[in-house]
C-alpha cells in the first residue's frame, strides 16, 4: 500500500457529517432530562435517538483529527505546533464573546441572575468563581478545541522516531480482526475502571477517564494516517462493526429506559454495550465511507471549511434562540421547529459574514484564504 498521503474526502464527509449532528444534538439537548444550559420541554421518544450518536460521535472526530495530523506531520514537522497553536485563536474569541451569552441565559434559567447581558458580562462573567451555580469564565462546548491542541503539542513533542514506531507497533497490534475488537475492549476498560472515580467534566486537568478514550482515538488516528496499512482491516470489517455498532446502541437504549436509574450489572452492562457501540459504529462509518464517499464534490470544500466556525457559534445560537422561544405559547413542535431553522440560518450566516472580513477570519475559525480564491475574487 503507498504511504504517499492522499486527500481523504471521505473523512472530509464524514467530519461534515459529525459536526452536522452535533448541531441537531444540541438543538435536542433542550428537549430531554441531560443537563443543558435551558429545557424547553422533555421528549422522552426523543432520548433513545439521540443515544444512537453520542458514544461514538466525539471519538470519531477525535480520530479524524489525528488522520489529518499524520498527513501534516508527514509534509514536514515544521511549524505543526505553531500552525495547531494558531486554531487557539477561535477558542480565545469564544471564551471572551460567544461562549457568554450562554452562561446569561443558563443562570438566568435557574433562578441565580436577573438582569441584562453587558451586565453580566462586565460585572459576573469574569469573576473567578461559582456563586452564581457555574463556574466562571469557561469555555463550555469549546473544550473540544482545547483538548484537541493538548494533544497536538504532546505530538509534536514525539520525535519522528517515536512516530515511525508508534505506526509500526499500532499496526501490528491491530493487525487483523483486532482492530474491531480489542479498541472495544479498552474502550470498556477505561469506562468500567475510570468513569465512576473521574466522571467526564470537560476540564482538561482533571479528566482522566476522557483522556484515555480522546486521546487514545486522536493517537490512533495519527497511527492509521491517510493511507497507512490499519486501513486494510477496516475495509474487511466495517460490516460487522455496523452489526455491532447497532446491537450495542439498542442496549444502551434498552437500559437507559428501564424505570429508576441503573444500578449495579446495569451499569456494567450499559457501559460495555456502550463501548461496543461506540467502536463498532466507528469501524462502520469509516469502512463505509471509504466505499460511498471517498470522492470529490463543489460543495465539500466550503462545508469542510464552514465546520470549524459553525461549531465555534452554533451553541450560543441554540441557547438564545431557546430562551427566546421559552415564553411563547406555540404549539412544542413549532418551538422544535423554530429552534432548528433558526439555528441552522444564524449559524450559515455567522459563517458567510465572517468568512468577508479578512482580519475576523482567524477568530472565527476560518483558515486562511486560499491564493485560487483571492485570484477568483480579483477576476470577478
């Protein structure tokens, strides 16, 4: 198999895809019991859908991060860190302005806080403390993006030796049927042995049943790179994962609908058919998509370019939006609706008007713009 990188548009779709979901995900998170932010109303039909995605949704993003490193590192280690480190700059613009606005609304919700939002913000956002029932300032949905440069500079740390060996050892690790079951396996490892003693909090110090499931994904990725020998076994055994994938996510649903919360074999047996869930969905989606859509299209270029700051917005749309519609007397499948349509607009328009403003881009998650499409723009 050539070790050349290669342009995966399958990943690109996939990486769209993830984050497409994660918007409607958010957009449900305001309709079942979770914690969020704001509840305008409980769907209970609603819970099991929204299982069917969130085991294995954020480990594949993961892993698709790390692919996309291994073809960086692989054009030169130069300017990794820096180039990884520049994408902290959306992270700093959404603690400062976007991510605010939901934390108003959160303590607004619960009672801890009545008045306008520039108040708030001067006065309580920046205070260093949890008085108000959260802790502020944070970074809420954007903890992805802190996790993700953490584990680009431990990357870049390694030498290109300990690269080159990390490759070799996943691969003869993985060889064969392994790659479907034994990440299962660990996955469930860290689930049944960590999650009780550290419960997943997003706060990147304390994290340590999420840091083996994220980083472990993003350092797999890395090891399977755009077109390294791993991707061999995916393609013989994504069928199967498929099988799993939904076997397992039935399980989980089944549980998680039994009266009163689960306890004792329950839980074990929920996080084990969550593990088998999460990997076995992940080996299916990526042995699919190599198939399906491992190809070119006029739309995947701007949709791949869009995600970062639709992900950076999308949630404090979402929370407005909410609290906005929490007074109106509508009918729930009109708020529903409401939610979803002006979510998707807000945020197509966050990213159409800050993509216009050359020195805005970097804060809104916009990558620089390309040599073709300043040329395209002087034409026109």
């Amino acid at each position: 198999m050539s070790t050349t990188p290669t342009r995966r548009f399958d990943l690109d779709w996939l990486r769209i895809a993830a984050f497409g979901l994660l918007i409607l995900y958010h957009c449900g998170m305001a309709f079942v019991t979770w914690g969020w932010h704001i509840k305008l109303a409980r769907l209970d039909w609603l819970e099991p859908v929204m299982l069917f995605t969130n085991a294995w949704r954020l480990i594949l993003l993961f892993l698709i991060s790390g692919v996309a490193s291994a073809a960086m590192l692989a054009k030169g280690r130069e300017g990794f860190a820096a180039s990884r480190s520049w994408r902290l700059l959306p992270l700093l613009a959404g603690v400062l302005l976007i991510v605010p606005p939901q934390s108003w609304v959160e303590v607004q919700a619960n009672g801890h806080w009545n008045g306008s939002f520039l108040r708030f913000w001067r006065e309580e956002y920046f205070g260093f403390s949890d008085h108000l029932g959260l802790i502020l300032p944070t970074w809420n949905h954007l903890w992805f993006v802190v996790y993700l440069w953490a584990y680009s500079m431990l990357l870049a740390l390694l030498p290109a030796g300990g690269l080159a060996a990390l490759k070799r050892r996943a691969a003869r690790l993985l060889a064969g049927g392994r790659i479907l079951w034994l990440p299962m396996l660990a996955i469930a490892g860290v689930r049944l042995g960590l999650a009780d003693r550290f419960p997943e909090t997003h706060d990147l110090v304390t994290d340590w049943a999420a840091h083996p499931i994220y980083g472990g994904a993003f350092l797999l990725g890395v090891a399977m790179g755009p077109n390294g020998p791993l991707w061999a076994g995916v393609a013989r055994w994504w069928r199967a994962g498929l099988v799993l994938g939904f076997a397992g996510w039935l399980g989980v649903a089944g549980i998680n609908a039994l009266p009163g919360d689960p306890a004792g074999p329950w839980v074990v047996a929920s996080r084990l058919a969550r593990a088998v869930q999460a990997w076995g969905m992940i080996i299916g989606l990526l042995g699919a998509a190599q198939i399906w859509l491992n190809r070119d299209h006029s739309w995947r270029q701007p949709l791949a370019e869009a995600v970062f700051p639709a992900y950076l917005i999308h949630q404090t749309i979402i929370v407005l939006s909410a609290w906005w519609l929490l007074p109106l007397a509508v009918p729930l499948a009109m708020k529903a609706s409401l939610l979803i349509s002006t979510t998707i607009i807000g945020t197509a328009v966050f990213c159409r008007a800050t993509a216009r403003v050359g020195w805005l881009r970097p804060f809104a998650g916009h990558g620089p713009i390309r040599p073709a499409a300043v040329a395209g723009r002087l034409r026109a």
